[in-house]
C-alpha cells in the first residue's frame, strides 16, 4: 500500500474515533469500535507528529502551522489585528482568538498552543483589538462560509446560524441573508467568492 494512501487511511480511522468517543461520552449506547484506532497507535503517530490527524477543521491545522513555522523562525505574536498575515492568515488575530475562545477547544489544541506560547487569557483581560476593516470582516465572513460549505455541501444555513472559527463565533446566516440584499453592490470578485461555493444570485438580483 502507498506511504499517501496508508495516511489517508490512519486520518479516517482517527477522525472515526474521536466522533465515536464524542458520541459516547454524549450518553449514546452501542457504538461500534470497528475502524477505530486504538490508543497505543495514536500516541505512536503523534509522537512522529502531534499533528498528524486533527479532528478539528482544517482551517485551524492550516493557522497552527503557520504559526509553527513563525515560531520556530524564532518569531513572536503581535497584540494588533493585521500587524502579522502570513499566506492570507492573520496570525496575531489567530492567537487572539484562540486565548479568548480557549475553553471550546480540545485538549491537545491547547497542548499545541502552548508550545507555541499560546496561553489562555486571565480573567478580566482584554485580548487584542475588536475593530476591523471591511475587508478583514469580509475575509472572517468568507472563512466562515468556506467552512461550513466544506462540512455540510451546502451554503444554506439558517438566519441565526452561528459558525465557529478558530474559536470566533461568526453570524453566518445573517451575513448570507444581508449580503443577498445587497447583491447588486457587490464587487465581481466578491460575487464569484461566494458563487464558488454555489449560491445563486438571479432571484436576488431582479429585486436588488
């Protein structure tokens, strides 16, 4: 078998066992182990690397080691939104994120984090700046999109969705409801951004 398609397989099998250990720890009775990983052979494969097979979203391994790399090069993380974008991430605003939001996330993310120097922010501080530009809003809105469209094969979530990012709680359906409206103001790469993950426009537009 193929070193690719042999990790590809671990991946699945890992992936399979942390939805099963969610669903049992949820009260959920008579869930198969069959396809799971067994505990010796994860705590082998993250020894070669803790990273090997998120069960979290790509979007978050993609910051993480982004950040990685960043550290090792021996660099540190900026307070300021924007002051730190590294391949379209914004890593200052990233590690922000990942403080304020540090309880929502698993126990080997915060692992992780920690070799990174990534702490969870004390009680009463205030992480990181809360304005943006629209361009930045626009970016946290698409990453938002994109995820929830790579997850569920649609983009048709309902008005009060809320998706998680990184730890950062984005209205998605209300950003898809009041972008919609104003379909006609938006620019042609916007559009095709969107339009790229299959939303139709044509009803909107004859109103907008």
């Amino acid at each position: 078998m193929a070193i690719g398609v042999w990790a590809k397989n671990q991946r699945a099998a890992a992936r399979k066992t942390a939805e099963n250990a969610a669903r049992r720890a949820a009260g959920e009775e008579g869930v198969s182990y069959a396809g799971e990983l067994s505990e010796a052979r994860q705590e082998a494969l993250a020894e070669i690397d803790p990273g090997w097979a998120p069960a979290w979203d790509v979007s978050w391994q993609r910051s993480y080691r982004l950040a990685l790399a960043h550290v090792k090069a021996g660099g540190v993380f900026p307070t300021g939104v924007g002051e730190l974008v590294v391949q379209g991430e914004d890593l200052g605003a990233w590690a922000g994120a990942q403080r304020v939001g540090w309880d929502r996330l698993m126990p080997a993310q915060q692992y992780l984090l920690e070799t990174l120097g990534i702490e969870p922010a004390a009680e009463g501080e205030a992480v990181g700046p809360v304005l943006r530009s629209q361009e930045e809003r626009w970016n946290t809105n698409l990453a938002a999109a994109r995820q929830f469209h790579a997850r569920e094969g649609h983009l048709r979530p309902a008005r009060k969705h809320v998706e998680n990012v990184n730890g950062e709680l984005i209205k998605l359906g209300a950003f898809l409801d009041n972008t919609r409206k104003r379909v006609g103001r938006l620019s042609p790469e916007r559009r095709g951004q969107l339009a790229g993950f299959g939303l139709q426009w044509a009803a909107q537009e004859g109103s907008a």
